[in-house]
C-alpha cells in the first residue's frame, strides 16, 4: 500500500549536512553539500524503499579531481547505472526515489550560462565490459538523411575569452598502480558494415578536417606527439599501418600514401629536420618494396629530386634505364 499523503509530502528540513568524509545518509536527508578536504570521500545513499515519494539534493561544495565525491546506492536500487562521482563544485544530482529504483537528473545536464560544469560518468566491473556512456545517432527506414551523429562534441570560445586549449573531445586512456592492461587505447575510432548494405559511397576509418578564417601561429591538421614519462620509454612506431585477415599476397591498397587530391604548392614534402636516423628506409630483401638489387652501371641521370641538407640544396638523380 503507498504511504499516507501526510508521510509523503512531509516539508524539507531547514538546515542541510555538509559532510568531509564518508558519510552515510538517512531518509530525512534532503539536501547534502559535500566537500573534499585531502581525500576522496563516499556519500551512500539510505535505503531505496524508505525514500518512497521524496527528492533528494546532493551539490558540491568543493572538490578535485583527485579528491572525489563518490554517490553510491546500497546494491539494492533497480536499474542503477552505477556510482555517481563529482570532480568539481558544483556538480551534483537530484535523485528521486519511486521506492523501487533511484531516478537520477544530474545539474550538468541542463545548460546554464558560464558555467563549467560536466558531467561525468563512471562504470565498474570486476569482469567483462564497462561502458560509462553510449551514445547513438540512427537512421532508419527509407528517408534521406543528411547526416547521423552518434556524437557531436564541440568546444566553443565565445566573445572575448581567452583559452588558453580549447577541445572538441579529450579523450584519456589511464593504467593506475598495479593493473595489468593487455591494450591501452587513447582512441579506438572504427568504420564497420554489418550485414550487406546496398551501397556505400565513400567509406572513411577516420576524417580529420581543419578551416579557419585566420592565419594560426602555427596550422597543423594532425599531430602526434610522444611525451617523456618515466626511464627508458620509446615508441616502436609514431604511425603503424597494418593489415588484419588478409592472405598473403592479396591485393590490400592502391596507396600508402595518396596526395594526389593535393591541390596547391608546398614547400617540403617531408621534413626531417635534424633527426638522428640509422637507415632512410628499411627493405626486408630484394624483391620487396620496390627494391631491386643488381650489379648495373648508370652514367648519365634522366632527372633528379632535390633535397636540403644543412640549408644546401642538392640532387638525388634518377635513371630510366642502363648504360
């Protein structure tokens, strides 16, 4: 039977508790205002059946992103997605309790001017998958569509602001103390057919764009850079272009490499600057790459590509044929 009216609508306490460590709360509990002073802290919400009909405010009061606030149910609310944690003031929920399951509106949802506020979602597992978000745009059916987005991110500098970086998406991949972690990813971008489409145009992996309306400092469409972090630490490959499932000998590219849709003039094609290198390029053996090795003699150069070194210029010659 649902509760008398009279326990439903009981009035909000004037006064709230701002708890600094891990506080567990009661049904008469509406309005926390947590903070972080050295460490992380867990508030644990009471008990989803005792709440039947009543809202629930949690706000932040101050916290970082190493000093958390951790929102946890007591493993007993139908349907929770998993625990709610604040990194920063002002971020929080409102939950609602239907005496079944926690219904949760996070404050970062809503768009508020000038605010900086996020939402942040966390999933754990001990086995199997965890997925803090999922996001989908679909097109179904047989209208034309311009454009499905599973999703637009935008990072916006308006009016006068100054921003120091501005991102559209930022993206971390972490292994924190003692994992052990098979593969770490900064991104996993992936372009899939599933079944048998009836037509695919134009197929992309990954589409970088870059356009302004003024001339940057410095422009560069795509970067990768490698950081120094700990001893020892360097990278087998700054780009790794492979292939998977295919048979030896099958037909995988036309291209490695196509600027043929370049259009206009560039200074330098590659610029090596003053790397330290052992070996311009490395063949497995002869026949591979291109590469021929034979005994021929070669006196007279049919053309040339021109090369810098030290700021001079010289000529790496080409042959058509043998003397």
């Amino acid at each position: 039977m649902l509760e008398s009216l009279g326990a439903q609508h009981q009035s909000v306490v004037d006064k709230y508790h701002n708890p600094f460590a891990d506080y567990q709360m009661t049904s008469r509990d509406y309005v926390l205002r947590p903070y972080t002073v050295a460490a992380s802290i867990t508030v644990t919400l009471p008990p989803v059946t005792e709440c039947k009909g009543r809202f629930y405010s949690i706000r932040a009061r101050a916290c970082t992103l190493t000093n958390t606030i951790t929102i946890q149910d007591q493993d007993e609310s139908e349907g929770w997605e998993g625990d709610i944690v604040l990194y920063a003031a002002g971020q929080g929920c409102l939950l609602y309790s239907d005496g079944l399951a926690w219904m949760l509106r996070t404050f970062a949802d809503i768009e508020v001017e000038s605010s900086s506020r996020g939402q942040y979602s966390k999933a754990r597992v001990a086995t199997g998958e965890a997925t803090a978000g999922r996001f989908r745009g679909e097109a179904a059916g047989a209208t034309a569509v311009a454009s499905a987005y599973g999703v637009h991110a935008q990072g916006i500098a308006y009016g006068e602001l100054f921003a120091a970086t501005v991102n559209a998406i930022y993206a971390e991949a972490i292994a924190k103390d003692s994992t052990s972690v098979t593969t770490l990813r900064g991104a996993m971008i992936a372009a899939d057919s599933e079944g048998t489409p009836t037509l695919i145009t134009l197929m992309i992996g990954a589409h970088i764009r870059v356009k302004t309306s003024v001339q940057p400092t410095t422009f560069i469409a795509l970067k990768v850079e490698h950081e120094a972090f700990g001893a020892g630490t360097f990278l087998n490959s700054f780009i790794d272009i492979r292939t998977s499932s295919f048979a030896g000998g099958a037909t995988v590219a036309t291209n490695i490499i196509d600027m043929s849709a370049l259009v206009g003039t560039v200074t330098t094609i590659f610029d090596l600057g003053s790397v330290t290198a052992t070996n311009l390029f490395l063949v497995d053996a002869d026949g591979d790459a291109a590469v021929t090795l034979a005994s021929e003699t070669y006196s007279s150069a049919d053309g040339y590509f021109t090369i810098s070194v030290g700021g001079n210029p010289y000529r790496m010659p080409f042959y058509s044929a043998v003397d």
